[in-house]
C-alpha cells in the first residue's frame, strides 16, 4: 500500500478556501458542509467565535450543512460516558441558541444513531495502513493532550471514524482549523483509494473534500498562553450568566503595564482580551487598545465584559427558552436523525454495489 503523504501544503489549502468563499456565496447549493462536535460539554466563546458563527453563516447563505454530533467518539480518549446524552442535548441548545435552524438542508444528529454510516468503517480501514494511523499528526497531539498511556484502537482509528462522518453524506466542505488539515488528508486519501480501487471505469462514489479555513485564529483561554479549553479552567461558557461573565474576565491574565497597545508577540495576555472586543465590536485590536490607551486593565476587562454581554445577551436569553423544551430538542435530533440515515443508506447501497457485496 503506498503510504499517505500530506503534500498539500497550508498556502495551497488557503488558496482553494478562498476560492470556495467566493463560490460559495453565489452557488451554496454546489456544496455540503460537514461539521460537528463531540458531546464532551457545553460550548464556550472559542467555539462561538471560532466555528458556531461560520456555521449559522453558511446555513443561512443556503449551503446544505449536516451538524454531526460525535458521540462515539468521547469513547476514545474520555471517561465521561456517563454524561454523553445530557452534554448532546445541550450541544444542540447552544447551535440552536447561536441561530442555527434545523430544516430540509440543515440536520443536527449523533453519529451513533446512523449505523449504515458506520458500516463504511470497516472498508475504510482496509485502505490505510497501521503506520499512516500512528503517523497522523493529529492522533499524536490529541493522546499527548488527554494524557494516555495505554491508546485504544478506537484512538487510531479515530481519522478513519471522521473520514467515514464526511463521506457517507458526500460532504464536500469541511470547515478547519489549520491543525486538523492532517484529518481531512486521510479522508481525501480514502476516498481517493476508494474510487481508484472500486470504481474503475463508473462514476466515483465519493467526492474529494476540501477545507474550508477558519477565518478566526483559535481563540486563546483568559490566561492568554493556552487554547481555550473548560478542561484548561481558561474558558467561558456559553451558558454563563452575565455575573458570572464578569467574574470571570476580572480574573483574566495581563500584565503591569499601564498603557494598552496591542502586540500579540511581546504582551499575548492583553493582546488576547483585545482580540476578543474585536470579534465582538468589529473594531481592530488596534483600535481598541489606542481607545482604551492609560485605562489600564481595568478598563480593558471591563469593556471585554461589556462588549461580550452584549454579543451574547440575544444567544444566552434563547438558551433559557430552549431549556425548558426538552421535546422539542429531541425532536430536533430524531428529525436529523431521519434524514441523515436516509443519505447514508443510499450512500451505502452505491458502495455495496461498486464492491460487488449485492445479494
């Protein structure tokens, strides 16, 4: 099997999103956006500025957008099974909240309810070598993060797993980071596998996925030098109440400079907070720090609280009233539920008969 190479490079992957961008907006039904969560808690405002933004946009541009929660997927580097129910409900309060409107384009659904998707595992597996799978970048960072000793199969696997998310319903898009570019290679590499050994002389079952790159850099915790994370204790929820938004960016990170200026190498803390005004305001950082000028960091955590209660104020108060409709958020799910199985089991005759497996 020749091994798996990553060639494309970031710079390439940046040109052909911003092609797509373009596309996009003037042909949003060329395309199926394939994106998700794992159900291991609430969302916080890395997740809203980084990704549940982008989502609502292009849901609401028309592009056909399947929002996967990966339930099976805590299983491999978590032990909080035990919470995987309660923690999807609220995963599809906060995409709700966020503006996100389940409809005929648009299904929010766990992975663990579509078992003809999962079928497409074992297939897949026979197109990737061991080595490939120990070599992802990716799976090394995730098992250097949750601390494992003894890695399950299911963790080396887990690139395959998400490979099988995006090509059952023939996902086109997948909005990413630049750090999980590694994930979507392999499922580029499987489908390609797939349709050269599978398809010679048919049309090819599955498409080649590209990525579409965040506009948003990760979005740094309140201690200003980690990723946000709840894990981390750096993040603020969704959920928080206005009080204790507050609280919170009273005890983010700066420095002893009095004078604001924002300068992301030498001062990360403050440049951080500013960052966050900014996707709130719309202002540069710049602009903010220049307004702000011998406040302090006083002043800056308190336009931070103000701007951000803001931002959030409409999302927090749908929240409430989405909480106390639990039908209707399984109603939601059971419904994406429905018509996700319906793409995959189409999707999974094409294969069983391209594998000659039609009895």
């Amino acid at each position: 099997m020749a091994e798996l190479e990553y060639s494309g490079t970031y710079e390439a992957a940046l040109a052909t999103s911003r092609k797509i961008e373009e596309d996009i907006v003037k042909n949003p039904q060329k395309y199926r956006v394939l994106t998700g969560d794992r159900p291991t808690g609430r969302l916080h405002i890395g997740h809203y500025f980084g990704s549940l933004k982008n989502r609502v946009r292009l849901s609401k541009l028309g592009v056909p957008t399947m929002i996967l929660i990966a339930d099976y997927q805590v299983l491999t580097d978590h032990d909080a099974y035990q919470e995987i129910s309660q923690n999807t409900k609220q995963l599809v309060i906060d995409y709700l909240a966020a503006g996100i409107e389940p409809g005929e384009n648009v299904m929010i659904y766990p992975h663990s309810y579509i078992p003809e998707a999962n079928q497409l595992m074992v297939p897949f597996l026979t197109l990737v070598s061991n080595a490939e799978l120990s070599r992802n970048p990716t799976v090394k960072e995730e098992i250097q993060a949750a601390g494992l000793k003894n890695v399950n199969a299911g963790m080396y696997t887990y690139p395959v797993h998400q490979a099988v998310d995006i090509l059952y319903c023939k996902g086109n898009v997948v909005p990413v980071g630049k750090d999980q570019l590694p994930h979507l290679e392999m499922t580029r590499t499987i489908a390609r596998r797939f349709n050269e050994k599978f398809c010679k002389g048919r049309e090819p079952v599955f498409p080649m996925p590209q990525a579409l790159l965040s506009k948003t850099p990760s979005i740094m915790g309140l201690d200003g030098c980690q990723k946000m994370s709840k894990s981390r204790g750096n993040a603020i929820m969704l959920s928080a109440t206005e009080d204790e938004t507050a609280k919170l960016i009273k005890k983010a990170k700066t420095d002893g400079e009095r004078l604001i200026t924002y300068d992301p190498v030498n001062r990360p803390e403050v440049a951080n907070l500013l960052s966050l005004i900014s996707l709130c305001t719309q202002e540069a950082p710049e602009d903010v720090a220049a307004r702000i000028g011998e406040g302090g960091g006083g002043m800056l955590k308190n336009e931070l609280t103000v701007a951000l209660n803001e931002e959030l104020r409409p999302l927090r108060q749908k929240r409430a009233q989405l909480e106390k409709d639990p039908a209707y958020i399984r109603s939601v799910l059971l419904d994406g539920v429905k018509k996700a199985r319906e793409i995959a089991e189409q999707t999974l005759s094409e294969v069983r008969e391209v594998m000659n497996m039609v009895i």
